[in-house]
C-alpha cells in the first residue's frame, strides 16, 4: 500500500487495492480464467480511463495481480517502470504478506537507495522481452511491448 513503500520509494496503492476500494470499475479489470494464452493491453495505473488490472485466479482464495506501473502520479519516483506480477492470498492475514510481489530481477540489490525502501523490490516490473513464471501452477505472463503512449501489452499463458 501507499504507506508501506513495499516495491519501491513513494509508490501508489496496488491496483488491487484500488480495484477493493471501488477505485476501478469493472470495465478495467480483466480475468484470465481460461486455459491457453490471451493478451491484454495494459494502461498505467496513474492514467484516468483504460484497462489497469489483469487477474489470474488459481483457486478460490488466490491468484496473480498484473498491472502497469509508470512514473506518473503517486508512482513518480519507480525507478524502473514496467508491469508489476504480485500473488493475492486471502488466506493470509494482514501482516503477514497477502500480498507478494515478484521481482523480475531478483537478487539484484534493486535500483534505489532511499531509506526506508525493500530496496530488492524497487526494481521488481517486467519490462518488454520479459516473462513470469510460476511452472508449479502452469501460469505464464509475457510483457510483449509498449507504445508510444506508455501502455503495455502482456500475454497470460494458462496451462
């Protein structure tokens, strides 16, 4: 959330947080329910207007959160823009991590210094020519590009 500084210095709420609030409208929320691949065009989560949320269920408790994450907005000082991958478990309390955030470039130390920051997290998006995976559950999210407009396109792969 806004004050937890969880992926990065001075970041928004998570899309799936604005999505609870009633900050998104169902039009902006797509879920990949099926199985095989579909693609998603992705608006920043700053941005009025366009699709910001792709949800990938894996059960009735849990699944994967995609959204496009830029430096606009509360979000102007991400140090590496891209599409941020996070798993929702409602099985887990408040506290105690419902929500993961997977990092794209692990083990790397992250792309800021400023305190109070997971530092590792702050360079967790995927960018074009990147790809989560969870092979455990089959599930795949390729950042296919962005356009001259800043919105991304990704293919959920559902196996």
């Amino acid at each position: 959330d806004i004050m937890s500084e969880d992926w990065g210095a001075n970041n928004d709420l998570l899309g799936w947080h604005k999505w609870k609030l009633g900050w998104l409208d169902a039009a902006q929320v797509r879920c990949a329910t099926g199985s095989g691949s579909t693609e998603y065009a992705l608006t920043p989560l700053a941005r009025e207007g366009g699709p910001k949320l792709v949800f990938v269920p894996l059960d009735h408790r849990s699944g994967y959160a995609v959204e496009l994450r830029t430096r606009e907005g509360n979000d102007e000082s991400v140090c590496r823009p891209g599409v941020l991958v996070y798993k929702v478990d409602a099985d887990v309390d408040t506290g105690m991590g419902p929500m993961k955030v997977h990092d794209a470039k692990q083990d790397s130390g992250g792309c800021t210094r400023s305190p109070n920051v997971h530092a590792e997290l702050s360079d967790a998006a995927f960018v074009p020519g990147e790809e989560f995976r969870d092979e455990k559950r089959g599930v795949r999210v390729a950042v296919l590009e962005a356009d001259i407009t800043g919105s991304y396109r990704v293919r959920v792969t559902r196996e």
